[in-house]
C-alpha cells in the first residue's frame, strides 16, 4: 500500500510536517490535568491495587508507578531499559517520599500480584516473548493488565509517522526515513519498524494471547471517541484507539488457544 517514495514522498512529508515539533496529536496533551491511568484504565484499578505489590513495565520516568504508591499500591516496582529513565524516576520516588514502597530497576526482585503495561504492545520488537516474561514475574494468581493504542490501522496508527490519518500506509520507508533524518540525524534505522513501531493491529494481539499462557479475564477494543459504529466488526480494525484488557493465566478448562475473546467491556516506549 506505500505506494509514494523516493524525493517527491519525501518532500511532501517536508511539506506536511517541516518540524518534529508540528506534530502535536501524539505529545500526551490528552492526559494534560488528568490521571492517564484512570482514564485508561478506571477507578476501578486503583481499588484493585490496594495493598498488593505492581510492576510498571515500561515505567518510563516513574510517573505512573509513583501514582499506584500513591493511590495504595503496598509496593510498586518500575522496570525499564532506559538508565536514565530509571535515574530520574528514583529522584521523583525521593522527592514524593516513596523511596521506601517505589523502586526502580532493570530486573524485578520479587514477584508481582499485578504487571501493568502501558501504551507499549505497539512498541515491543518481540511481543510474544515480552508474555513470557510477565508471566515469570507473577505470583502464582497474578495478572497482567494491558492498555495500548493506537493500533497500526488506526488513522495515526503510525504515531510520529501518521502526519495525516493513514500517512503510515501510503508513504515509502525511505521517504519517512529520509524525512525523519532531517530532525533526528543521528537515526541508524533502515525501516520504520526499526524506529519502534511493530505494526501492532487488533487481530494480532488478540492472536499473541490466544497463544500464551493467558486468557483474557476482561477485554475491550475502544472504538475512537464519539464514533461507536467503529465497533462493528468489519470497521473494528480502522475503528480501534485503544485496547484495554486484563490477562490471567489459562486454566486447563479455559478456551483452546486460537479462540477468540469475547467482547466483555473492561472496568477496570520506546516511541516512533
């Protein structure tokens, strides 16, 4: 479906978008004032953590997991690659007074009543192996709790590379990256998946857990705001903004793996 390269995809993306500046649909405008774990994920969430032992996945600069400490997590524990994502978020720990109940590592220590994972399952070079991974970090009845988007076929589905709805499906990589180059020039990546995006839709998603350990125990694909009829299944792929679900490890009575999960409605990094 890229069907515009080479130097007239590139300087029409020049064109478009001059600076990585102009690109505001994706600077986190939207949590401006708000709790963005509410608003992904529920109050509901913050009742479920009271008193048990969380690991943000991804935690970034320790904004969110500072939040869980805050809200009644017993202890949460942040888990990045990024050192100085992790060095900044022990100083805001310290600087909250949580330093105590709100560690910050490469590797989890201990194991988790609930892994929360954030806006990342559109990142992760290998998904299936990231499952794997949160599940080890479980207590035997833990859960995962998921929320990402926008999925790839989603209008900006290509985050930085969505400079209009479905950019990301009609330019060249070579057109992006030319274009990319021009504000981040020390890039080394050849394709556009390599600058963090792995082409996440709904369907694949849905199929990674089918073929996990886990089940989904609550699922929902958010149609984008004020456009319910996104929810029929033929529009649910173009029509998704976010998936929120919750994962709990697959019993031997559960479905068989390849089933679909039901539509039950949810209460509860490194970027493009």
């Amino acid at each position: 479906m890229r069907f515009i390269g080479g130097t007239v995809g590139y300087r029409l993306l020049k064109w478009i978008a001059p600076r990585e500046e102009s690109l505001t649909f994706m600077d986190g405008s939207a949590y401006a004032q708000k709790s963005k774990l509410e608003v992904l994920l529920g109050r509901r969430f913050f009742d479920d953590i009271q008193g048990q032992t969380v690991i943000d996945f991804g935690c970034g600069t320790g904004g969110d997991a500072i939040e869980m400490a805050q809200r009644g997590a017993r202890r949460v524990i942040g888990v990045d690659i990024r050192q100085s994502f992790l060095d900044t978020a022990r100083q805001r720990a310290i600087d909250a007074g949580l330093a105590d109940r709100c560690i910050f590592v490469t590797t989890p220590d201990e194991p988790a009543d609930v892994v929360v994972s954030l806006d990342s399952f559109e990142h992760f070079a290998d998904p299936p192996e990231i499952l794997r991974v949160m599940e080890r970090y479980l207590t035997p009845t833990g859960r995962v709790v998921v929320s990402f988007g926008p999925p790839w076929f989603h209008p900006r589905g290509g985050h930085l590379f969505s400079v209009f709805p479905w950019a990301h499906l009609v330019f060249s990589d070579a057109a992006f990256l030319r274009w990319r180059k021009d504000f981040r020039p020390h890039q080394i990546a050849r394709t556009v998946t390599e600058c963090g995006l792995n082409m996440m839709t709904v369907s694949r998603f849905e199929r990674l857990v089918a073929n996990s350990a886990f089940r989904f125990e609550h699922y929902e694909a958010r149609p984008i705001r004020g456009v319910r009829w996104f929810k029929a299944p033929l529009l649910r792929e173009i029509g998704t903004s976010t998936v929120t679900c919750t994962l709990t490890r697959r019993s031997a009575t559960t479905a068989p793996a390849g089933s679909r999960p039901s539509r039950r409605e949810s209460p509860c990094t490194s970027a493009a």
